[in-house]
C-alpha cells in the first residue's frame, strides 16, 4: 500500500499521469498477477485523492484496442482487471461503462464474460438502497438490458455468466418485481440449452425465483396454483358484484381518485370515473384492483415455475451428474412452496436409484435422492412428538404409494432397500443418529395396516403393506413379525374383499422368509440335522391354508384382479411353504374337479371364467415347479460343497472319528454326483413334468395344445385365449420337445390375432423361450423383430424391451437385424425411442458391440427405400458417437472411404456414405479432399 501511496502523490501532485497511465497499461497486458493489484490502486486514488482521470484514460485505451481473436492471455487479463474494478470500485467504473461495453460486440467471448460480471457488480451496486434505486432507475434497466441480452450469447460461458449475475441478482433485498416476468421466461429457456453448464446456471436461477418470489405479502409464501386461482377468481367475482362485467374493463384505477377536471373534454364513456358508479366504495375498487393484478402475476410466475419443472424433469436423464443433483435440488425446492408439480419431479427423480456410470458418481446420485428423499418423507419436524413423528413419516411413506405406477413401485423398493443398508451400516459403525426408517414407524405401518375400523382408509391400509412388503426386502424380520396381523387382515375378510390388499399382503409373505433361505438351510441341516427349514411352514399351517382359500376363491367371477392376487398366492406358497408340490397337487385337483365336474349351474354359467382361471393355476404352477426344482439342484450342490470342506477338515484332524463323520456326510450330500443330480432334475423337466405317467401336468399338456388350436380356429372367448395361450406358453418353457412341438401354435398367434394383449403376452413368451432353450430360438428370432414395427404401441415397446434385455444379455445373437432396432430411434411415439436409445447406449457399453455392427446397420439402412434421407441422419447422429475408440474409428473411417471411391456407387448410397463419415471424428484428410471434390464419380 505504500507503494500505492507513492503513485498515487506522483499523479495528484507531480504531473506524472502521462507516464503512470503507460506503465499501468504495460503492466496490465504483460503480467498476469497484476490486474487485481491495478484496479485497488485506481480506487485509492478515486477515494483517496478524488482522481478518475487515470481510470478513465486506462478504460479508453482499452476500449480502443482490438484483440486478436487467437489472443488469450490479453483479454483474460483485461477482463480480471474490469471485474476487480467493479467489485473494488463500482461507481467509478460506471461513469465510463459506455467505453467497456462496448466489449460485448467484440470476438472475445473472455471479454464479454468479464463485462458480464462486473455489469452485475454495478447493478447490485447502485440497487443497495432506495435513493439509489431512484437515482439510477434509468441505469438500472439498462444494465439489465445489457445482462438479459447475453443470455442470447453465441458462447456457452457468456450465456453461463448472464445466468449466473442474473442469480446473484435475485439475492438483493430489492426484488425487481417488474424485471422478474423477464428473469423468468429467460430462466425456462436456459433449461432447454444444449450446453449443460448453461442448463445448470439455469436452473440454479429458477430456484433462486422461487426462494425470492415476492407473492408472499398476503398469504404466506406458498406458490400452490390452485389456491392462488381461488384467490383470483374470488377477486374477480367481488369486482363484479361492484362494477357490472360490461363496464369492469374500462375502469381506470389510476382515474379513481383523480377530481374531474371540467374544463378538460373527455369522450364520453372511455373511463368509468367517480360520477358514474355513485354510491359506491372507491377505494374499495381500487383496492380490489390491485390485489386482482397482484393475483395475475403471481399465477403467470407459478405457471412459468411449472413449465420449468417441466424441463428440468428430462434433465434427470443427463449424462451430467452435477445437473441431475441440481434439478434434484429443484423439485424438493419447489416441494416446500408447495408448487404442485414438483410431485411429479419427486416422483420422475425415484429412478435414479438405478443409476449407473463409475461408481463414485452413481453413489453420489444415489446418496443425494436418499437425502432428499429423506428430508421429504423420512423426517418429522423437532416440535413433535415421537409417536406423531412415527404417525407422520408413516403416513408420507405410504403417499407415495398413491396412484404410483409399477415402475415408480418398484424404484420405491429399491430405494428403501439402500435406505435400510445405510441404516445397517450405521448401526454396525456404532453411529447412534436417528435412523432412516425406525422401529416406531414400522410399528406404525402395521398399526395402520391391522386397523379395521373406517378410520383407516382402503388405499391407507394399501400403501401400509406396500411399503411393510418393501421393507422387508431389506429386513424380512419385519414380515415375519406381522404374520399374525397378515393372517388377520390381508388373509382374512379384508383381503378378500380388496384383493389388491391381499395381492400385496402375499409379495410381503413372500419376504418373511430371506433371500439367502436356501444356503441357510444346508447350514442349519449340517449342524441340527433338521429336515426343512424351520422357518418355513407346514402345508397344515394356517397360512398356508388361509393362502389356498385365496387360489380357491372367487371362481365364478371374471374379475380380472384374481390373477394377481393367485400369482402372488402360488408365488407365496413355493416360498414360504415346506411341501409346496404336494399344497398345489391338491389345489389343482381340487379346482379340476370344481370346474370339469360340478354341476352348479352358477358355474355353468360362468364356465369360461373358471376355465381360465384352471389355465392360469396350471400354467403357473409349471412355471414355479421348474424354479422349485432349481432351488433342489442350488440346494444340492451347497450341501455337497459343504460335505467335501467338512471331509477335508476331519481328515486334518487328530481327534475326529472319521468313520462316523464320513457316513453321517454321505448322509447329507448323498452318494449322487452333482452332474448326476443334474441330469435328474433335467430329465424330470424334460420328460416327467408334461410326460410322465404319474404327473398331474401331464394331464393337461394335450389339452393345451388342443385348446392353442381351437383358439386359432376363432371358437374361444376373449378370456380364455388370453388365458390358454399364457399356459401354453408357459408349458413351453418347462420342456423343450414340447417347446417344438407347439411352437408353430404360437408363432401363429403372434401373427394372426388383432388383440395386442395376446400379441404382447406372445412376445413375452418367445422371450422366455429364448432364455430357457436357446437353441430352438435361433433360426425364429425374425418373428420377434418384425413386433417392432406392429401396428399398436404396446406391442412395440413390448418387443422392444424384450429384444433389448435378450440382447444385452446374451441370449440372441446380434445380427444384421439390428438395424430394425436403429429404425426405432425415429419412432413417431417417443417413449419407442428413449427405449431404442437406452438399448444403444447400453450395449455401446458392451466391448466394441456398436462397432462390429456398425457397417450391417449402414447397409441395410442405405438399401431401405422406406427410410427417409432426414431419418437416416437422425439416426446415425445418435450412432456415430457411440464409437468412440480411435483404433475402432480409422477401421470404418476406411470401410467407409472404400465405398466412397468405388466407381458403381449411386448417388444416394454416396450421399450416404459421405455423411457417416463426416460423422466420425477422423484425422484423414484424404477423406475430407474426397468428400470436398463432391459428387465426380456419381452419373
């Protein structure tokens, strides 16, 4: 500062500003650590000695240089040195803000930012108080001008700094309520900017809006529309009752109160003035007024809010992890001011559980959706009670159960799940916070669950054991210690007259019993010798019985909910039950007696139902029986593994009695080999199961099939078809002669029928067909990619999503058909192509799979008439990208250029080729000149 102090002397008392002002232009343009230093030393001499001339004379000379356009060190350091200057000194910068402006017309996208910046550190800066804010009204606009403008930048970084000053803006007291419409269309449609940082800046903006909104003077600061509607409605309706609607748009509430002026002419009946509503409460009117235009443009910021929220909802599928935390941020920002589609973003953002990438950043997402949705719906506020803040968590909990989707369900699990690991985590590591989810808010969740009283609300009692089965996916010590409440309630009346109740009830029975049940149990075997799992039970317990009378129930009704609720039995009772083959045999001759030899003209009457409903048991049981017998074979070769480490041990100890312990082994593993136990449990698939003399299925594989033909023959009702083609299906997948002997059944299905449920549940079926027998698959694949192009959605997507997972598992070879699922990326329904895209952006994952059939696609694509040249380029846009290493690139870089120099090439094809190769990021520059020389080789 002394140094500081010396110049400054030498200007205001030696003359000296002609060499000062050259060698602090040197000094700014030559070093980089200068400017910051430059800028305190003009504001000493502004504030100390009341000298600008140096500032302004530094300031013209940069205003009239023209920096190179490759020059970056210049303007980097010239713009350092104006954003110092505004923050050290503002209102000395603005006296020559005409001279640095003009900057923003200039090249250097590094100068406009710096402008950027310090017309923002100006503006705040003259807006601190009142008298300012009248001083420099006119400034004011004009540096938000200024700002608003760059928002429109050609550069990414100037739009970024426009956004970000705009933000900083809003944390002034003042709310410049009349720029804030402005600020808040701009906000929006940064969200739709194609550079991330920009969407972030935006985004950052809008809910900066929120936090400073200025509607919070008369009822609070909550942003719900609807309730701001009323409002204005309410208002409007006061204002009628006052002024007659013919006569309410011309009054002039700015005329109200005005005296009339007798010697000024006036056209009749423009203005309703004070004369013309006699008797009335002027101020009233006015009053009325104000508040109707304070209500309008609150419901245009909420509106603008919810078409941001919109926006900011298809950011969660960006590739940028700080974008998605940010919109994340957004929705529970806007929760809190009640905004009501930032539920729909709370909801969107659940998804997010399943995301991928390296593991710190999915870790990070996923974390970041745990806090938010834990200071959503896993806390109460400090000032309640524990058992109201366990009867408020469980009441959030169980409302996101409302009207949720499948898919919304199913990442609410998922979400749970972690949320209870954390919760183990911290109790393993002795860490005594609150938990996540505690044992009073379970307690609650089965309160509300057993209560029958109509206190309770159906879809209450719903969501309790939605979230209870979620739960105990994590812990299923949780289902195991309702048993006696889902006997009592879902089990019992209550379920029976809301099978969705039951539906639910059976998946958390489901649970009671771990996932690991198979690999405890040989445990427990080796060291108790107990036959079963002792934690499963009896085919005379209770449950199980109470689960039979679910299965059995209902058969004279066609209501469509019994079938999930017998799914979810039957999934119940081979899970939780010790015999679950000799539970379902009696089931099953139970129901064929029922339904073949009652002569209950009720039933009669409703034949088809029943006989659907026989279908459907049948089909499911084979199905579950193929996974029981898996888990014998699991269980099988874990005992085995066990009895040889257990051999091994006792031969290396000293005091075992080999003798015994050897035979007691033989016991448990048994004398089998595990390929021999094997090729038993394949053999009783194969040929048992649908052949056997003593299987019970077998007696219903002939009329299965009998029944696909009659179906095909048009002599069935809609129910039944669905029902015998899932059974057939089903029968298919249990074994593979019977596979290929009905596999011209349902291909035909696939082709024929016009209902798009038996076409999708056909789709389905060869999926499954494709995982459990490959080979018969193989030559039949064609039938599943011509569903993509069905005439109904549904069975798109259904397609899709099943092509898709076989793919990218492994279980179909990617041949040239793929290209059919490059034609779905210009699908007209959208969620087609968002499907189509996570299939490629997928298997860009896998090796270099996007590379091996990259050329397949292009020729296919080239020689289909049916492509439109437009869709052609959309689609490899998105392809192109996806191969990404440089090895891979110069290989079709060079396939490409061959087929662009062959002589037989026509215009189209070239046009084609030349595209796709502009397309990829190649270092040839043969290949440009070749492309440059146009169309010579093309007649």
């Amino acid at each position: 500062m002394e140094l500081f102090e010396c110049i400054a002397l030498a200007v205001k008392n030696h003359q000296q500003q002609a060499n000062v002002l050259t060698s602090l232009l040197q000094l700014l343009i030559y070093f980089d650590h200068l400017p910051e230093n430059l800028a305190e030393l003009l504001k000493l001499l502004y504030d100390k000695y009341n000298n600008s001339f140096l500032t302004e004379e530094m300031l013209k000379d940069i205003s009239a240089r023209d920096f190179n356009a490759n020059d970056a060190k210049g303007p980097k350091l010239v713009s350092n040195f104006i954003i110092k200057l505004s923050q050290v000194s503002p209102r000395l910068l603005l006296k020559q803000f005409s001279l640095v402006s003009k900057f923003l017309d200039g090249e250097s996208f590094t100068l406009r930012c710096g402008i950027i910046e310090a017309t923002a550190n100006v503006l705040m800066d003259i807006s601190r108080t009142e008298e300012d804010l009248e001083r420099h009204s006119t400034q004011i606009q004009s540096l938000f001008d200024l700002i608003e403008e760059r928002v429109m930048d050609v550069n990414p970084y100037c739009r970024y700094r426009a956004y970000q000053s705009l933000a900083t803006i809003t944390e002034l007291d003042f709310k410049f309520t009349k720029r804030r419409p402005n600020m808040t269309k701009l906000a929006v449609q940064g969200l739709k900017d194609k550079t991330s940082m920009v969407r972030r800046r935006a985004i950052l903006l809008v809910s900066r809006l929120i936090s400073t909104h200025p509607f919070d003077l008369l009822h609070g600061d909550q942003l719900g529309l609807k309730e701001w509607i009323k409002r204005r409605d309410l208002v409007q309706s006061q204002l009628d009752e006052i002024i007659p609607p013919e006569l309410n748009g011309q009054v002039d509430v700015d005329m109200l109160d005005a005296e009339e002026d007798e010697d000024e002419e006036q056209e009749p009946q423009d203005v309703v003035t004070n004369t013309e509503i006699e008797g009335e409460n002027l101020v009233n009117i006015k009053r009325l007024k104000l508040t109707l235009k304070y209500y309008n443009e609150a419901i245009t910021f909420i509106e603008r809010v919810h078409e941001g929220i919109g926006y900011a909802q298809q950011l969660l599928n960006s590739k940028n992890k700080s974008e998605i935390i940010d919109s994340m941020n957004l929705f529970v920002l806007a929760d809190a001011y009640g905004i009501e589609v930032a539920r729909q973003g709370v909801r969107s953002m659940i998804h997010l559980v399943w995301a991928k990438g390296n593991n710190d950043e999915a870790q990070a997402i996923q974390s970041h959706l745990i806090a938010c949705y834990k200071g959503l719906f896993f806390e109460a506020p400090s000032n309640l009670t524990e058992a109201e803040a366990n009867t408020m968590i469980a009441k959030s909990l169980i409302s996101l159960t409302y009207g949720a989707t499948l898919a919304e369900i199913t990442s609410l699990e998922r979400l749970l799940c972690l949320a209870m690991l954390q919760q183990q985590q911290q109790s393993s590591t002795a860490d005594f916070s609150r938990p996540l989810i505690s044992s009073g808010v379970i307690h609650m969740l089965w309160r509300i669950y057993g209560t029958q009283g109509k206190e309770i609300s159906r879809s209450q009692r719903r969501g309790a054991i939605i979230i209870l089965g979620m739960l105990a996916r994590a812990d299923h010590e949780i289902a195991v210690a309702g048993i006696d409440t889902i006997v009592k309630i879902g089990l019992g009346e209550l379920g029976r007259h809301d099978l969705t109740l039951a539906k639910y009830t059976c998946i958390t029975l489901q649970r009671s019993v771990p996932e690991n049940e198979w690999s405890d149990a040989a445990k427990l075997r080796e060291k108790s010798g107990f036959v079963n799992n002792p934690k499963k039970f009896s085919s005379s317990h209770e449950v199980i019985q109470k689960l039979s009378g679910l299965i059995m129930m209902n058969c004279s009704s066609n209501t469509i909910e019994w079938f999930g609720v017998a799914e979810q039995a039957i999934n119940a009772v081979y899970d939780i039950c010790d015999s679950p083959d000799e539970v379902m045999s009696s089931l099953l001759r139970f129901k064929m007696s029922h339904v073949f030899f009652n002569r209950d003209p009720e039933i009669e009457d409703n034949g088809d139902a029943a006989l659907s409903q026989l279908l459907f048991i049948v089909g499911h049981v084979a199905l579950k029986t193929i996974v029981y017998l898996e888990k014998c074979e699991l269980q099988f070769k874990k005992n085995k593994q066990e009895s040889e480490k257990s051999k091994a041990a006792e031969k290396n100890s000293k005091n075992s009695k080999a003798n015994d312990q050897d035979h007691d082994m033989e016991l448990i593993g048994g004398g089998t080999s595990e390929d021999d136990f094997t090729e038993a449990v394949a053999y009783i698939r194969e040929r048992e199961m649908l052949y056997g003399e003593n299987s019970l299925l077998a007696k219903f594989g002939p009329m299965v099939a009998a029944l696909g033909l009659d179906i095909l023959d048009g002599h069935r009702s809609n129910v039944i078809n669905i029902a015998g083609m899932l059974c057939l299906a089903k029968f298919m997948c249990v074994s593979s002669k019977y596979c290929e002997d009905n596999l011209p059944i349902l291909m035909t299905m696939l082709d024929r029928f016009d209902d798009p449920v038996i076409r999708s549940n056909a789709v389905l079926a060869l999926g499954d067909i494709a995982v459990s027998f490959n080979h018969i698959m193989d030559d039949n694949t064609d039938f599943l990619y011509k569903r993509l192009h069905d005439q109904t959605p549904m069975v798109q997507r259904t397609c899709l999503m099943t092509l898709t997972f076989l793919i990218l598992a492994g279980q179909v070879k990617v041949k040239e058909q793929l290209s059919e699922m490059a034609k779905c990326l210009e699908d007209p329904d959208k969620r087609i192509a968002d499907l189509a895209k996570m299939f490629f952006l997928e298997l860009s994952t896998k090796d270099n799979a996007i590379y091996n059939s990259f050329i397949d696609i292009f020729s296919t694509l080239c020689a289909d008439e049916n492509v439109e040249s437009a869709e052609f380029k959309s689609i490899f846009r998105f392809l192109a990208p996806l191969v990404d290493k440089e090895r891979y690139i110069k290989q079709l870089s060079e396939k490409l250029h061959a087929r662009l120099i062959r002589t037989d090439i026509d215009k189209r094809t070239w046009d084609y080729t030349a595209f796709v190769l502009n397309l990829l990021p190649h270092k040839n520059e043969e290949y440009a000149k070749v492309i440059a020389d146009g169309y010579k080789n093309v007649e």
